[in-house]
C-alpha cells in the first residue's frame, strides 16, 4: 500500500513542497 501511495504523495509534495498525508492524498 504504501509503494502506491509513495507516488502520488510524491507529485503533491514537490508541488507543495511539504509532505503530503494520506488524508490529504485525496484532495490534491
């Protein structure tokens, strides 16, 4: 699960420069 979510916290957290949580990953 966590492999997945490496990669789409990845794209926001270089776009928001800031570590992206998993309650957050639906709403970027």
């Amino acid at each position: 699960m966590k492999g997945e979510k490496v990669g789409e916290i990845e794209l926001p957290e270089k776009i928001f420069g800031v570590p992206v949580n998993p309650d957050m990953v639906h709403f970027a």
